[in-house]
C-alpha cells in the first residue's frame, strides 16, 4: 500500500486537469489548484510515514 501513495496526487492532478479542460479554463489559471493538491497529498505523505515510524518500534 505505502509504495502507492505517489498514485495519489497524479490521479488527483490527472483529475483536476480534466475538470479544467472541459470547463475551458488554462493550465495556467488552474494553477494554484495544482499546489493546493500538491500540498494536500504532501501533508497526508508525511502523516502516514509519520504513523509507520511511530508504530515500528
């Protein structure tokens, strides 16, 4: 499951791009959703590698 997790922002990403085409809006105005997602996934990354170090021991 853990080796999976770069799936989640690519279909996310992937997701978010097809809404902006067929709304006909740029990639450019699109933009700041990227970084949203981008950001929202980094956080979610680092809590569960947080939870797998904090559940080794």
């Amino acid at each position: 499951m853990i080796r999976l997790f770069f799936l989640i922002p690519i279909i996310m990403c992937a997701i978010w791009w097809w809404y902006l085409t067929n709304r006909g809006y740029s990639l450019k105005q699109g933009l700041k959703g990227f970084i949203y997602i981008l950001l929202f996934n980094a956080i979610i990354i680092g809590f569960f590698v947080m939870m797998i170090f904090v559940t080794s021991t």
